[in-house]
C-alpha cells in the first residue's frame, strides 16, 4: 500500500497515513485544490488531488462527455507532472 511509505505498513489499511506534506490552493473560479504528497526519503511515492465541487468527473476536459468538467486544473496535466516528478 502507498508504494512502500513506511507510514503505510502501521496495520491501519482503511486510512492513509498522514501526508508529508499538504498545500491548499484557490483557483480564480473559488475552486479550492488540495495538494497532498507522501515520500519516501526525497522520492515522491503518492500524491492525492482533491479538487473542491468538482464531483465524479475528469477536470480539464470536454465537458461535452459525460464525467467531464472543463474547467482547471486539468488531470491528465497533472498525472503527466506525477509521473514525471516520481521518476526522477
């Protein structure tokens, strides 16, 4: 669970453990987006987005599809920073 963050390996499999780190940020149209990461050493192993209002849909696509919402922060952006951060 959680890529082999230590934290995880506490029996408690229902819940994540704390995060290393956490950041709120307000987008123009009062969206708020909740940056959470988990590490091991310097090495990003997880990373939660929650994005405040935006239901069961991927942000920052066609909104002419079902489940999709147009407006920021764009998910595929942000599953290809991911998987690039994690990488290094």
């Amino acid at each position: 669970m959680l890529n082999g963050h230590p934290a995880a390996e506490t029996g408690e499999r229902d819940r994540l453990p704390p995060p290393d780190s956490s950041e709120a940020t307000t987008l123009p149209d009062a969206r708020v987006v909740t940056t959470s990461d988990w590490r091991v050493a310097d090495r990003l192993v997880a990373r939660h987005v929650l994005v405040g209002g935006l239901g069961h849909a991927w942000s920052g696509s066609d909104e002419k599809y079902p489940y999709n919402d147009s407006r920021a922060p764009d998910a595929t952006a942000l599953l290809g920073a991911f998987v690039r951060h994690a990488l290094q």
